[in-house]
C-alpha cells in the first residue's frame, strides 16, 4: 500500500467515526484527502469498499501480532489465549473501530454486513482451534459450541458494560475471567457430550471464514510478484522475501521455518511504502500456515 493510499484510508477512517458512515459521502473523502475522484476509484470501487479495506487491514495486524506473540510458546496455556484475544481488543480500541462495526451490524446494506459476518466467523474458527490446542483433542467435535460460548461472553460482557456505565473498562481482566470460567465450562460440555451446534452449521462457518484462497500456488505467485517488484538495491528484506518463496516452492514447506522468517520479513518493511504490502502477504503464509497444520 502506498502513502497516498494509506493517507486515504486514514482520512475515510476518520470522517466514518466523527460524521457516521451513512453520513459521510465519496465528496467529503476527496476533500478532507484532497484527493481526485479518479484517485479515489484507481483505489476503491466504492464506500463500502474503502469501509472494508480498513477493517480488513485492522483484522490483518492484530492476526500477526497473536501468531507472533504465540512463536517459541505453549499453546496449551490458557494465559497465552488470553493475551491473544486481548491484542484484538486493544487494537479495536486503539482505532476507534468498535464505531464503525455497531455502525455495519446495525446497517441494511447486505455486503457489510455479510463482511462483517466472515470476520466473525473466522474468529469463532480461530478460537475454536485454541481452544483444541489447550484442552486436547477430546475437546475438537465441541469446539465451535465451546468457542461460541467464549466469543459470546466477551462480546455481550462489552456491549453490557459500554451501555451501563463510561467508565474505562479492563478488557485484560475481562477477558481473563471468561477464560477461567472456560475452564469448567470446556470440561462439563465433553463430559455431558452437550452439542448446540449442528455439522453443517460448523461446515457453512469455516466455509464462510475464508478471506481470500490460501494456497501454496496462490502465495508462490504473490511472493514473486513482489520479490519482481523490489529495488535491486534492496538488502534484508528481499532475503527474507526469497527465502519465503524458495520455501514455498518447495514440495513440503517447513512450517517452522516459515513461522520463524516471517515475522523477520514483515518487520523489515516497517515504516516503509511497503508496509501493508507485506502485511496483507504475511497474514496470508499465518493463514496458511493455520490451514495447512489444521
């Protein structure tokens, strides 16, 4: 993502969280960026789109931020979750975004909302995962009923707490709280083998939690893409960008390896034009990293 496109982006951010989306028109984006209509569109082919774009970018980040978080960890620590999920929150918090989403829920266009839908679902499919990581495989035929439960008490505990009182809420002790009532909830469902959720239901959510395909021919071909379009002159980051290609060529890809360069290859373009660039292709080898591990 370049500057301009970036500065767009913070600037429609802005006008939808002070005006409200409905409220703010293309017109007001082009003034407030002074920008052309034609720069607005080469970027987004509409509000909804540019809505979207933020959310998504917001998604990508905290995404990177928990995996990196988890790398040389235990995954079957509770705590580890918790500090994952936390790292959402924050950053939900930190952009304003909370807005913008009650703004999408509570909106009649349909392709926001089926957006906002997908994120849901492939947050209800990364607790599910965690969830299996902690408590053991026993738990995975509940862990869509489980996570479901999780993801539920957080979120209904926020709106509750936000609509009844202004003042600031610690969402770490939130969130820990709802872990460690997990830790009697978990056992107790496998034990009374308590199923909500029926298999096609869970089906049609990992369906709809996919963001974008995460092949290994898709991420050859985006990592080319990009190695083809850097300097020559272009050092450290470039050997991460290679090594993370050479690797995806290969026929069995070392998931560790790629766990333990990507994060080095995401920082080396901090701060730079290439930043979200190499965002969006980090979050897409974490997704397939994810996919590919199951």
């Amino acid at each position: 993502m370049n500057d301009r496109k970036k500065h767009v982006l913070q600037t429609a951010k802005q006008l939808f969280t002070e005006k409200g989306f409905q409220s703010t028109s293309i017109q007001d984006i082009l003034d407030e960026a002074s920008i052309s209509k034609g720069t607005f569109y080469n970027y987004f082919s509409s509000k909804n789109e540019c809505l979207m774009a933020i959310l998504r970018d917001a998604y990508h980040l905290s995404y990177l931020r928990r995996n990196e978080l988890a790398i040389g960890k235990d995954l079957t620590n509770p705590q580890l979750l918790s500090d994952q999920i936390q790292i959402r929150l924050m950053m939900n918090r930190e952009q304003n975004l909370l807005p913008l989403f009650e703004t999408i829920v509570h909106s009649p266009d349909d392709e926001l909302r089926q957006f906002v839908k997908q994120m849901h679902f492939r947050e209800l499919a990364w607790i599910a995962k965690r969830l299996v990581n902690i408590y053991g495989e026993e738990v995975k035929p509940y862990s869509y009923d489980c996570a479901s439960l999780f993801f539920g008490c957080v979120q209904h505990s926020l709106h509750i707490w936000k609509g009844s009182t202004t003042e600031h809420l610690d969402t770490k002790q939130l969130v820990d709280y709802v872990m460690q009532r997990m830790e009697a909830i978990v056992p107790d469902v496998v034990k009374k083998n308590a199923h909500f959720l029926p298999q096609d239901l869970v089906e049609r959510i990992l369906a709809h939690a996919e963001f974008h395909p995460m092949t290994q021919e898709v991420l050859v071909g985006e990592l080319r893409d990009f190695i083809g379009q850097l300097p020559a002159d272009e050092n450290t980051g470039k050997l991460y960008a290679q090594f993370l290609f050479e690797e995806m060529t290969s026929e069995s890809p070392r998931m560790y390896l790629l766990e333990s360069v990507v994060r080095s290859f995401r920082q080396a373009y901090e701060g730079t034009d290439l930043q979200h660039r190499t965002i969006e292709l980090s979050a897409a080898i974490w997704l397939f990293i994810d996919k590919t591990d199951g």
